[in-house]
C-alpha cells in the first residue's frame, strides 16, 4: 500500500471504531457509556442492560459493517466491469430475485391459495426464500452470460430479468390483502436489527467468500478499467474473470438481501464517494477504502435511524437515501470528472 495512502486509512479506522461505539449506545433504552464499555470487556450487574448489549445492539453493529462494506464492494465490481458510473451491486436482478422469493412466501397465500401459509412460521422462510430467489436469477444469468460475449448485453440482459421478477411481484402484489403487503413492505424497507449470532455467523462466512473473490479479482478489474481489449493483451482470461466477478458480487449482495433485505444507495454510492476521496481507480486501494467507507456510513446511518431514547426506528433504506444522496450530487457537481 502506498505510503500517502496510510493516514487516510488511518483516519477511517479510527472513524469506523468511534461510529462503532456510537452505534451501541444509542437505543431506546439509555445506557451509559461507562457500562457500555464494561459490558464488552466483561459483565455489568444490570443483566437487562448486558442482554440488550450483547443480544441486540452489537449484533446490529457488526451487521451494518458486513452491510455497509459487502454493497459498497460489490458496487464496485459491477461499476468496473461494466464500465458504468450508474452500475450497482443489484444491476444483475440479483435484488430482483430475493423479492420476487420473499413475494412468493409472504403473498404467494393470496395467489395459490394458503399453499405457503404454513411455511411462514419463523424468518428463516424468508431468508431462504430471498436467498433462492437471489441463486435462481444468478443462475439464469450465468447461462445466459456464457452465450454472450459482450459485456454491455450482459448489463441488458440483468435490467430484463429484474423487470421480469418485477412484473412477477406486481401481480402476486395484485391478489393478495393489506395484511400481507403491508408485511412485504415492511421487508422492503431493510432492517439491521433482526439477526440473532448464529444468523449473523453464516451471513460472515458467505461475506468471506464474496470478499475473497474480489481480492483475487484485483488484477483483472484494474486491467478492465482500460479496456478489454488491453485485459487480453495481458493475458487476463475474460471469461474466467467475469464469472468470478459476478460470482463475488451475487454472494455479497444476494446473501445480505436475503439477510438484512434491500438496502437502498449504499451500493451505488460508496464507490462514488471513495474514489472522490482517494483520487484513485487502483483496486488495491480502492477494496480496503470501499470497506472501511462503506462501513462507517452505514453505521452513521443506522445511527440516525435509531431516535435515541426513543421506541421508534425509522427504516434504514430512507436514511441512505437521504443522507446519502445529496452527498454524491454535492461530490460529482463540484468534481466532474469519473474515474473510469
């Protein structure tokens, strides 16, 4: 890493380790900061505010960073590979497809007739049903990706499939009651706050392999930057790369849909706001600083969505929005040019 890159990854750890703390000690419950920080390094005596703690908030913590950080990156690989600025984490239909499995589970009872009304019984129904979803339009697109060469097909071929799905929805949408869409939608606002360890220890270990991917992924999307015709050159087999690439990217956005459903912004922006930041399309640089960005925003967010000392939570998809959107205006009207 290059040495005028440290303090700035420097002053983003330290960041994301303040928002961290931050996040944990805002909820609807007060709790002080002293007790905060003596419940993370051991017990407090208050057991209603150590089960808060360990049960609820830092879990939601840890799971707005594997947020955060998972679209940001898997923003980036689909703004490399196509070579797009408006390219994001879901421009495969991947998002498309988690609904479209969510839709059958929640609303399918108002279409075939109470046939899925049993299977909602927990909220792993509607993890796997994202998660299925998410792996059949994956698939769908990997066949159709090894017919076409074209990378920019590809891009048309991903917007047709979520439109498909969408349609899909609409219609499941059309024949079911209040009560069910009012649940869908509920879903569609994303949350942060619902995963138990055991959920949030498998989400990490599907993030690992995302992330890992996209490591092994760095020469190949600094070569496409240029072209491939250049990546040829190279000898960077294309084919092979952009199946690890999409591959990356449909692990890391579909898993965290399914998870913490679609989270609005995140993925499109972060990109953005980096590269603004760090003055940089090396990915070598640009993964770490995505991850440690995305990360931190995405606790600021959570923070702001949680009122302190209140019972409501606004959805996080509105606060990413908001938040984040008039940002990247500000960042691409004062600073025209794109890194691509």
């Amino acid at each position: 890493m290059e040495n005028k890159y440290t303090y700035p990854f420097l002053i983003l750890a330290v960041l994301l380790i303040l928002f961290f703390f931050v996040n944990i000690s805002l909820g609807s419950v007060s709790i002080p900061t002293k007790e905060i920080f003596k419940s993370l390094v051991g017990n407090i005596d208050n057991e209603s505010w150590q089960y808060i703690i360990h049960n609820y908030r830092l879990p939601k913590a840890f799971t707005a960073i594997l947020v955060g950080s998972g679209l940001g990156i898997s923003g980036l690989l689909m703004q490399t590979l196509f070579r797009n600025p408006l390219a994001g984490p879901f421009v495969l239909g991947i998002s498309s497809g988690a609904s479209l499995g969510v839709a059958l589970v929640i609303l399918g009872s108002g279409f075939f007739g109470g046939i899925f009304a049993s299977f909602l019984i927990s909220k792993w129904s509607v993890i796997i049903a994202a998660s299925l979803g998410s792996f059949l339009v994956l698939l769908a697109v990997m066949i159709v990706s090894s017919r076409v060469r074209d990378t920019m097909a590809l891009l048309i071929i991903g917007l047709m499939f979520g439109s498909i799905t969408s349609a899909a929805v609409s219609v499941l949408s059309y024949f079911s009651s209040a009560e069910q869409l009012q649940q869908y939608i509920f879903w569609g606002f994303g949350s942060l706050g619902n995963l138990s360890w055991q959920e949030l220890l498998i989400l990490l270990i599907i993030y690992l392999i995302g992330i890992l991917m996209a490591m092994v992924s760095i020469k190949a999307l600094n070569t496409l930057l240029l072209g491939e015709n250049y990546a040829k050159s190279l000898g960077i087999n294309l084919k092979k790369s952009r199946f690890i690439i999409i591959i990356a990217t449909s692990l890391l956005a579909g898993t965290i849909t399914a998870f913490a459903g679609p989270i609005a912004f995140i993925g499109l922006a972060i990109p953005h706001m980096t590269r603004q930041l760090f003055h940089t399309s090396n990915h070598k640089i640009l993964l770490p600083a995505v991850f440690l960005f995305g990360a931190i925003v995405m606790l600021i967010c959570d923070s702001i969505a949680q009122f302190p000392t209140s019972d409501y939570t606004l959805p996080i998809n509105a606060i990413t929005s908001l938040v984040g959107a008039p940002v990247v205006i500000w960042l691409l009207v004062n600073k025209r040019k794109m890194l691509f």
